[in-house]
C-alpha cells in the first residue's frame, strides 16, 4: 500500500545532508526538476518584489528577502520533518517509534510544489513557494501532471492507494487505478481546515498500527473519528468520517 500526502507552505529549517537533485523519487524527472530549479532561483536573483511577493504569497518585505536562499547549496533533511504544517503537527513523525517512522518512509508519497512526486524519506531543503504559484511561464501542477503521471502509474501498479491529499493536488496527479479518499463531516458538514489535522492523525494511527491494506485501515480506530459509510463512484472509494 501506498499514501499520498500534500505538503505543506510552512518548513523547519535546517538539515544535516547536501542536497542532490538526482536522488530525489523518478530519476527521468531530474531534467523538469532542474528546469524549474533554475527558473526559481533566476526569479529570486531578480530580487523583483512584485515577483517574489507573488512567488512566495508575502507582502511584508522583511518575510520577502528572508527566503531569498540559494536553495540548491542550502542543507536538506527529510521531507516528511521539513514540512511543519498543520497535517504534519498531528502526524508528529519525530516522536514517533523507528518502527513507524520507517513505515512512513517506506509508505509515503509527497507532492512538492517544487520538486513534484517525492518519498518521505527523500532529503530537500528549504524552499518557499505558495501553492498555485507559477515559476517564470512554468505551472509546476500542469508540468507535473504531464511528465508524472506515467511513473506514478507504474509505480503504484502493484499497490493499494490512500490518497490523503488536499484537494489541489490532484492536478498533480489523479489515480487512474482504484484508489481510496478520506472525508470528515462535523455537525452535518463537511470540514476543510480541519481536515488538515485529520489526515495527519490518520496517517499517524496507520504508521503505529503498520497497516498493509485498505481493509485493514477501514478497521482502524482513529481518535475522534467514526466511521459514517464507505462510498464507491468509478475507480474512486470514500471513507465518510464523522467527527465526534
């Protein structure tokens, strides 16, 4: 089984290794990657307020210049401990046992908004882009989605998907196999911030628990959930989650 998991805008920063592009999950990609690496880093050499304040969602200039890095000499760790967004609060990865913790790296599929489709355990380093935010001419969505799709298609061929990603990023990529989702309902309504959390705590309770199928996540007790019903439209499985 396989979980694909959104990242996040806010990073720690830090590492402990140097960062290789050519390490990174689907080698074929280095090339894309390094297009769009160097676009990125062209714009930040600009030093155009305007453009960074777009490329980065700040307005403050003083937030501006402090991502003004050279990103590709910067160190890198982990992405699952550089994102520290909401998802990977509750997800709490650095507390968690070796044993899940190397579930996590194992399991986990990212989708940076820089780098596309990368393994939890893949080291980057820290970068500042807003979701939705072209590079130069470049949607990193709409490139990912071309030069992806295929490799993500292979690569998944032989595995159960839960997708516990943040709606944007199916314009990365959409499973065109079978492949389950996760929605959490709160006093009759769908909830979108918290979901956020929610993804996190389930990944968390799947890591501890080891789980190896879908069946055996639908049996998996999560803290504050219940389980409402299970429905299924084409290639796509939801799991309807009331919130207690």
């Amino acid at each position: 089984m396989k979980i694909l998991f959104s990242p996040s805008e806010t990073k720690r920063s830090g590492g402990t290794q140097s960062f290789r592009l050519e390490t990174l999950l689907f080698e074929s990609l280095l090339p894309g990657r390094n297009t769009l690496l160097h676009r990125y880093m062209n714009i930040l050499q600009k030093r155009d307020l305007a453009e960074l304040s777009a490329l980065f969602g700040l307005k403050k200039e003083s937030d501006i210049l402090s991502h003004l890095k050279d990103i590709i000499h910067e160190p890198a760790m982990k992405a699952i401990e550089r994102y520290s967004g909401t998802a990977f609060e509750y997800l709490d990865y650095l507390h968690l046992n070796p044993k899940a913790q190397c579930y996590i790296d194992t399991h986990v599929i990212l989708f940076s908004n820089l780098l596309g489709p990368i393994k939890a355990d893949d080291f980057i380093p820290e970068y500042k882009l807003k979701q939705g935010s072209a590079i130069g001419d470049i949607r990193p969505e709409k490139f990912y989605q071309e030069h992806s799709t295929t490799l993500m298609e292979n690569f998944l061929q032989e595995e159960e998907v839960l997708d516990l990603r943040a709606g944007f990023y199916d314009k990365f990529y959409t499973p065109q196999k079978a492949y389950t989702t996760l929605k959490f309902i709160k006093e009759g309504k769908v909830v979108s911030h918290w979901a956020k959390a929610y993804r996190g705590i389930a990944l968390r309770e799947a890591a501890k628990a080891g789980v190896e199928s879908l069946e055996d996540f639908t049996k998996l007790p999560i803290e504050g959930l219940a389980l409402q019903e299970i429905q299924t439209k084409k290639n796509k499985t939801e799991i309807l989650y009331t919130i207690g």
